[in-house]
C-alpha cells in the first residue's frame, strides 16, 4: 500500500514532553499518528469523542445503578420524613454531648 506523509506543528514544549512520554511507552510520533488515522478510518469517529461518549455513557449507567439503590432502599419511617431542620440539629448534637 502507498504510503503518505502527514505533518502539523505543536508547541515546542508539549513536543518535548510528549517525546519523553513515547519514548517511555516505547513508540515514536510515527507510530501514534499512524494508530489514530487507522482508529478514524476504522471508526469514522475522532477517538477525543469517542472517548467523551464512553465516559458519558459510564456516568449515566452509574447514575442509573444510583437510582436504582434508591429506589431499592425502603421507605422512611413517618418520624424521619417529618423531621425539621431544627431536630435534626438537635438530634446530631446531642450524640456529641
């Protein structure tokens, strides 16, 4: 297969660290450029997105788990539901005194 050369410009420093991170992780500018044009070929999406949309997705399954327990818990006795502000104060301070 032909191959093409695909170039852009950085911020010198972030060049500098982000060389220091591959070089750790053992690849080159070459390698992670060619992976994220293959992962948008293969998926028609930007991974950045792709990313959000998963991380989305979590939050709203965990949420869902939350609501989920809540509506598992039973149903407070009548005594807690009518607590006032002012009692429930009262009741938290005197298990300190």
């Amino acid at each position: 297969m032909p191959s093409a050369v695909v170039s852009g410009r950085v911020d010198a420093n972030v060049k500098e660290q982000v060389d220091r991170i591959l070089e750790r992780a053992g690849k080159t500018p070459a390698d992670v450029i060619r992976d994220v044009w293959l992962d948008i070929y293969a998926t028609g999406e930007l991974p950045e997105l792709r990313r959000q949309e998963d991380a989305f997705k979590e939050r709203r399954a965990k949420y869902q788990d939350f609501l989920s327990f809540v509506d598992s818990l039973p149903a407070a006795p009548d005594w807690a539901t009518e607590l006032t502000d002012a009692r429930m104060n009262d009741l938290i301070a005197s298990r300190y005194v």
